[in-house]
C-alpha cells in the first residue's frame, strides 16, 4: 500500500472514529500516526490529501465517540447536579422545621417544669 492509500484509509478511520495507530484527534499529527507516515510526507509530498482531511472534518462537523460519549456523561453529571441541589435546598427546609420544633419544645419543657415546681409543697416533718 503506498502512502496515499494508507493516508486515504486512515482518513477514513478516523472520521469513522476507529483509530488504530493514533488517539483518534482529527488532526494532521494523528492522521500521519494512523497511516504510519511521517507527518511532513502528508504535509510536503501530499498536501492535497491534507486539504481533503480537514474539508471533510469540516463538512461534517464532526463529533468523536469520544466526544460523544463524554458529552453524554457530562449531560448526566449536570442532571446529577440538579437533582443534588434540589436535594440540599429541601434538607435546608426541614432543618428549619425541625430548628423551629425543637425551639417550641424546648420552651414548653421550660413552662412544665416551672409549673411542676411551683405545684411541689414540701413536707414537714413532726420533732419526735
């Protein structure tokens, strides 16, 4: 295979997103890695191939399973986020209930053990 093939079919690999000799970036670096050429070969003897690359990269706007994957888990994480904030504002309002019904507690256990004091009589006991 010369190199225009290998070029052509590593361009292929990689807009496919199914590298096998690079880190599957769309970029001039990772294609010459995936044909197993040096990259000046691509940029010097086959600059037409270059051009090619990046018009259909452009032409499909294309997103990476990579990327796609990692747009998916940071979609997750942000729904994630949401349901947690949720989460902590209904925690912050039951521990204003509950702040408020330990503070009417309190005051109540205060008023019965004044009453109970103030209805205690000591008893006196008789000198034999």
């Amino acid at each position: 295979m010369n190199d225009r093939e290998q070029l052509s079919a590593a361009m292929d690999r990689l807009l496919a997103g199914t590298p096998r000799h690079s880190n599957g970036d769309l970029t001039v670096v990772s294609l010459a890695q995936e044909a197993g050429v040096k990259r000046h070969v691509l940029t010097h003897k086959h600059p037409d191939l270059k051009d090619q690359f990046y018009a259909r990269v452009r032409a499909q706007n294309h997103v990476t399973p990579a990327e796609k994957k990692l747009r998916a888990e940071l979609g997750a994480e942000r729904h994630k986020r949401l349901d947690v904030t949720a989460e902590r504002d209904q925690l912050k309002l039951a521990i204003e209930d509950l702040a408020r019904v330990v503070q009417v507690l309190t005051i109540e256990n205060d008023q019965l053990r004044s009453a109970i004091q103030s209805n205690v009589h000591s008893i006196k006991q008789k000198a034999r």
